[in-house]
C-alpha cells in the first residue's frame, strides 16, 4: 500500500477544512440526498462525502457504510485531494496504491472508487464526493460528467449552506 502524499499545502488546506465548521457535525438532509441520489444514479452500494482531516477522513453523509471514519493513511480520498481531477480505480486490486490496502484485502473489499475532490479555493481540497463498488467497474464520460455535477452542488453547498433547501 502506497500512503497518499501529504500535499505541501496541507496546513492552510486543513484551515480551509475547519473554516467550514462541519467537522463532526451531526448528519443534514442536504448531503444525505446528494449520496443518496449518487448511489441510486450509479447503482453502487456505497457513496460518501468524505472530509480529509489530518489523521482521518470523516463521513459527513454516506450510503452503505457503518462506521463515521476511517484513518487518512489507508484513505482513497488521501490520495483523491491531491489533485483537481477525478480519481478513478476501476479494480483496486490491480492497483498498486491500494491492492494491498485493508479496506481491499478485508470487509468491505472495495474494488471501484471514483473520488472527485471538493474544492473550496484554488488549490484547497478538503475532501471528495466518492463512489465506491465491492466489484470492479468502468466509468464513462457520463459518468465522469454527472459526478462533478454533483461534486459542484456539494461545493455549493459547503460554501453556501442551505443553497439546496
């Protein structure tokens, strides 16, 4: 497993993060029907947005995952924010970024991912709208353009709370 590289930037990304007043908030409507709608959309069975802190990444609304958050060191989403384009895996087993990563190797045995990464300012990332399959998949250009559609109505909304109410 390859670690994500920490973007130089990180410190002023992580100001941007906390800026936004949204870390360990309780779950809102206006997220949980982006991932909802994203999951149904690409018939996945798990769809999150994903918030990179310093040590975590955090779960402000999901589809099809228990658990809140899981550690930056084993994140896709780590990898996903250091860079404005989508990050796509169409089988993380052959990838050596992450065919040995836990979540690949044990439950949930994820295999696809698709992160789009949610930029708040030029250059600052905070996290990513991403999609995941247990299976392997292809992503088109459809897909690709109804995923940072929503992406963009996230970012919306993370900047303008209440723009989608």
């Amino acid at each position: 497993m390859l670690p994500a590289p920490i973007p130089t930037n990180d410190d002023e990304r992580l100001q941007a993060l906390r800026a936004l007043l949204i870390l360990d908030t309780p779950p809102e409507e206006r997220f949980d029907r982006i991932v909802q709608f994203a999951a149904d959309e690409f018939d996945l069975p798990i769809a999150l947005v994903s918030l990179v802190d310093r040590d975590r990444q955090w779960f402000k609304a999901k589809v099809g995952v228990d658990v809140c958050e899981t550690g930056r060191d084993i994140s896709f989403c780590g990898h996903a924010i250091g860079s404005n384009e989508v990050l796509l895996v169409p089988d993380a087993t052959l990838d050596p970024r992450f065919a040995d990563n836990p979540l690949v190797t044990g439950p949930p045995f994820l295999r696809f991912y698709a992160g789009a990464p949610l930029e708040t300012r030029p250059g600052l990332r905070v996290g990513t709208l991403c999609l995941i399959d247990t299976r392997p998949r292809t992503f088109d250009a459809m897909d690709l353009a109804i995923l940072q559609s929503l992406r963009d109505l996230l970012v919306g909304e993370l900047l303008e709370p209440g723009s989608l109410r």
